[in-house]
C-alpha cells in the first residue's frame, strides 16, 4: 500500500521540504495530488533524517502547502522500452508526444544507468560515417566515442545535429543503427525544425526523441539526458543496434543543474555551478561506449554552446577533460557563408586513428588528412600574414597556400547540410585540392600513395 503524507512545511523554487516521513529513499518519485484533484509528479533529491527534499516536475506554482498529499510511490523514474520506440517522439519525461500509441512495454528500465565499468569496456575502433567532410575527412567518429560539438549563440548548430541525425551510419552489411535525439531547452520552432525535417526525410524510423521546450520546467530537463541514454542502452545492448545519441544542448542542462544548486542554496562553485558540475557531466558522458561481448554500441555527440564563445567556460572545459575531442564551429567562417561552418584547425578527434585505415575507410586516410591539415594551416597562417603586410608582400609559395586555404574551405568545409558524401568522396576532394602542389610539396603522404591516387586528380584538373 502507498504511504501518503499531508505534512509539506515549505516550498521554494522547483523544491518542496516533507517532513515527518519514513523509509523513504533518494531518486524514487511521489505523486502530488493538489487540492482540486490535479496530480504533479517529482522525484526524492535528499533525504536526512524524516525530512524529505523532493524536486516537482511541473513546478510548485499554485501549491497550497496545507492541501497537498504527497504519495511515496516506492520506485525509481522508469522509461518503458520496446523496439517500437523508434520512430517516436516522448517529451523530456519520456511520455509519447507524437499522437502515437501507448508503448507496450517489453520492461521499464530504471533512468539512473551506470557508467561503464572501464574493466569491461571495449576499445572504439571502427569508422561512422556522418556524411560531412570535415568530421568523416579530419576528424573521424569512431563506434563508443564521445565526440562533442562546441558552438555559440547564433551559430547553426541545430542544422549541423539536424544533418548528423539524417545522414550518419555505420558501413558493413547487416549492421542496425539508430539515432537517440535529446533536445533540451530549445524553443517550439526548434523542435519542429527537428521534427519535420527527420519525419520528412525518412530519418525519423530509426529515431527515438526526447523534446524537453525551454518552457518546460528545469527539472525535467536534468532528466531527459538520462531518459535518452535509458533508450540508447536498450537498443545498443539489448537488441544489437549501433546507437548514435545527440544530446542539444548540454548548456541548457547545465543551466538547470546550476538552477536547482541555488534552489538548494548549496555552495557555488565556477561561475556559480554546483561543485559537482564535473561528476554530474561524467555521469551522463560515462554511459556511451562499447561493452565487451557485446555487439552494440553507444556513440554519444553533445552539442554545447559557449557562453561569449568561451572555451574556458565550465561547461565546455570540463567536457572537454570527459570526452574524446571536440568539434569546433567558426563565427567567422558562418559570416563567410560557409555551411557547416566546422573549424578544422582546433577541432579534434583524439580517436580517429583507430577508426581509419585499410577495410575501415581507406589506405591513403591518415597520411591524406595530415597533409591537409599542414597545407590549410599555412594557407591560414598566409592569410594573416596579408592581413598585416599586405598580400605583395607575401612569396609565390605563400599565395599558392592562400588559394589552397580559400579553395579548401570553398568546398571541402562547405558542402551545405543535405550534400551527403560518402568516406570516399571526402577522400577524392582532398586528393583533388593537393593536386594544385608539386609532388616534392607534399612532404606528408608517402610517395606510394602519391602515385597510386594522385595522376586521376591531376588529369582532371587539367581536363
């Protein structure tokens, strides 16, 4: 029988303090009936003694504390799972939000997964393929990697997450692959955007998402990371998927942990985040990855964006010490018009070594990519340097890399968010860029290769 109380004392922010409780337990849920009947959910956040700190949901406007039952409910925040949650959509608290039907559960899994136990994780190596050059080409996604994508207000990261959800996939025969998409915090016309573009696309039946609006109580924001990685877990290890999850946008869900810390008046940490900001991050980061005897994976890419384009921010420091890499988008290259604006130079993926080479990508992958990256960051250096002294100051050489620099970003960083290309067309655009340079100019590539790959360029460009 379920224990009910009528002994609330005191409400503040998304908090509410019950008092004079027994055998209650940290992270279960209680029911809130209100005194006109209407129920509101929350979850157990401390408990000391007979005092109970439980967070509400729906907020705790409109409370009356002396008309309120609380109703213990003895268990856990669950999400029913079964292969038909791809295709749908759930709201931050993992409730159906599409006029589909109930999902018939095959179990209900607690939202609070652990981490991976590092003594039985697999290593990640073994390519996805986005469909975007400058990821897929530079900074390769392996299967199990964290990869997150530092943007700024304003910069197009929802068409870039948009155009991830679409496009990756993992190469092989009779290999199932998902997408788990978590948005938090975005507005009504971003989750539509979200929406119509997957059901539009196609991309929507391998989907499963979880909209949390920015009008949605903060507290449901802290849960929908985990509701999504709940989802993730099943597919990947229960039925054999390769999960790719999205997380946007991790600031938001900061901002939350941030809130409910001040609600809680506990003692601030950076920049007025709880002290405890870095294990929370891990706690979510920690779930991706591969498990050994297990055939499936969870990739996991968070989108964050920084605040003043801030790396040093607390947010993107420390998931940057978390995850494996990161994805750095350009203001400067957005003004230019260039879509995704991806800026090669910073952005790193510490994995991609494993994932490329000969039966995964291609044989010419690494050495491609490191001559690349060389000729683009002088072409960079090039442009400042004529910034300065003016471009008849610079040497023949310096202007060849300049061009090199402006063609590159023309049209490898440049494709536009529907142009998907295959692992091996990225590869022939970077062949087809270097083939401006002299054999003896690409010190980076091993000859081998050079004459293997380079005279089809050559001859086109001619051509």
């Amino acid at each position: 029988m379920l224990k009910e109380y009528q002994t609330v004392t005191n409400i503040y922010g998304p908090l509410m303090l019950v008092e004079k409780i027994d055998d209650a337990k940290y992270g279960h849920i209680v029911d809130i009936e209100l005194s006109d009947g209407s129920v509101r959910h929350g979850q157990i956040l401390q408990v000391e003694n007979d005092k109970v700190l439980v967070q509400v949901f729906e907020g705790t406007t409109g409370i009356d504390v002396d008309k309120s039952t609380v109703r213990f409910l003895g268990k856990p925040l669950t999400l029913d799972v079964s292969p038909d949650i791809l295709g749908r959509v759930f709201s931050g608290l993992g409730e159906p939000k599409d006029d589909g039907p109930e999902i018939i559960p095959e179990k209900s899994l607690d939202i609070n997964g652990a981490p991976i136990n590092p003594s039985a994780r697999d290593y990640p190596n073994e390519f996805i393929q986005t469909g975007i050059s400058t990821i897929d080409g530079l900074n390769p996604l392996v299967r199990g990697q964290k990869l997150p994508i530092f943007s700024g207000a304003g910069l197009p990261h929802d068409d870039m997450t948009a155009q991830l959800a679409r496009q990756a996939t993992v190469r092989g025969k009779g290999e199932q692959f998902a997408v788990v998409f978590a948005a938090m915090g975005i507005t009504f016309e971003a989750a539509q955007f979200f929406i119509n573009d997957l059901t539009e696309t196609g991309a929507i039946e391998r989907a499963v998402m979880f909209i949390n609006l920015a009008n949605d109580p903060a507290i449901e924001r802290i849960a929908t990371p985990r509701f999504a990685l709940t989802a993730a877990e099943y597919l990947a290890f229960e039925q054999d998927m390769h999960v790719l999850v999205i997380l946007n946008d991790m600031t938001n869900y900061c901002e939350a942990l941030r809130e409910i810390s001040a609600a809680r008046k506990e003692v601030p940490g950076r920049r007025g985040y709880p002290g405890y900001l870095y294990t929370d991050l891990a706690t979510v980061y920690e779930r991706a990855g591969r498990i050994k005897g297990k055939k499936g994976s969870i990739t996991m890419v968070p989108v964050l964006t920084m605040p003043e384009d801030d790396k040093t921010h607390p947010v993107p420091d420390l998931t940057g010490y978390i995850t494996e890499g990161q994805i750095i988008l350009s203001r400067s290259l957005h003004r230019k018009a260039i879509a995704p604006p991806v800026d090669a130079l910073p952005s790193l993926s510490r994995l991609k070594d494993k994932g490329i080479g000969p039966d995964k990508t291609r044989e010419d992958h690494a050495d491609l990519y490191n001559q690349l990256y060389a000729a683009y960051a002088r072409g960079k250096e090039a442009q400042e340097l004529a910034t300065i002294m003016g471009e008849d100051a610079l040497s023949d050489e310096d202007k060849k890399y300049m061009t090199f620099a402006d063609k590159f970003e023309a049209r490898y960083v440049s494709q536009g968010y529907y142009d998907n290309r295959t692992i091996e067309q990225t590869l022939d655009l970077g062949w087809e860029l270097l083939s401006m340079f002299e054999n003896v100019e690409l010190k980076r590539i091993d000859v081998d290769l050079i004459e293997k790959y380079m005279p089809r360029f050559r001859e086109k460009v001619k051509s």
